[in-house]
C-alpha cells in the first residue's frame, strides 16, 4: 500500500510528466541502446549490453517509484486549510532564537522540496518539527548538531 503525499496542482503535474517522459521516450531510448548492444554479438562478455540492460533495470525502478507516488499523491487545496497553525503549504516566517536570522519556508511534499527557492519538505526535521504550531510559539527542533529553538513570527497561504 502507498503512503500517502499532498501536492500542489503544479507539483502533481509535474510528477505526472515526469512518468509520461518516462514510459514514452525513456523507455523506447532503452530498448534500443539494448537492440545495439544484443546486435553486436557475444552476450557473455558484452558489457555494452550490461549496462543497458542495468540502465534499463534502474528506469523500470524510477518508473515504479513515481507509480506509487501517484497512487498515493493527493491534491491541496489551499483554501480548505487553516492558517491558525503551520499545516502542509504553509508560508512561515520564523526567526532563529541563537542568531536573530529571519527565515521564511514554505513546507511542500517531499517531491517538491527546493531549499533555493525556500521550500522545505514537512518529513524534514525543521518541518516535522514546525507542523502544528501557531503564530507566538516557540519551536524546539532536535538537528543532527543539536537542539535548534526557533519563533514563529507569521503564518500565511
């Protein structure tokens, strides 16, 4: 059974052609990079149809994994969610208690997850650990280096 993810409509799209360039182009590429190397005699010690046939093995596995993401993949939608406290999709603007830097995230699935562009995964630790506060708490997230204590300043969509 899959787990189930929450993606934005833009992130399910684009899991969604991921797989299509997947099935449609990637996999004919791999079939024929077989064909060649099958053609070219001795499969024994063939090692040109080895490795197309380990690319092939890995393909088939990224196509599974992002099949499984799909069954699970579930659509947000934002104007249903609840700005009291951080949830999935949440903009949070926290400020770290140790230095006084301010930050702002948005917590997106792991498939969306982009530290430039200041989105942050909610299975990670910073977001597992901001998931359900509200605006005037403080957040204390356990880091690989630590414990790290963090504000939160504001919460939006």
């Amino acid at each position: 059974m899959s787990k189930v993810s929450y993606y934005t409509p833009e992130g399910l799209k684009k899991l969604r052609d991921e797989l299509q360039q997947l099935k449609d182009v990637e996999r004919i590429k791999a079939s024929k990079a077989i064909a060649e190397a099958r053609d070219k005699g001795d499969l024994s010690e063939n090692a040109e149809y080895d490795a197309a046939k380990e690319a092939q093995g890995m393909l088939e596995m990224r196509i599974a994994k992002l099949e499984e993401a799909l069954a699970g993949a579930r659509v947000i939608d934002e104007s249903q969610l609840d700005t009291s406290k951080i949830l999935v999709l949440s903009k949070v603007k926290i400020k770290n208690q140790t230095n006084g830097m301010e930050m702002n995230y948005t917590l997106v699935a792991d498939g969306e997850a982009d530290l430039a562009s200041g989105k942050i995964s909610v299975n990670s630790p910073i977001g597992k650990g901001l998931l359900g506060k509200t605006v005037g708490e403080v957040a204390e997230i356990q880091v690989p280096n630590g414990v790290m204590k963090f504000d939160i300043i504001e919460i939006s969509r």
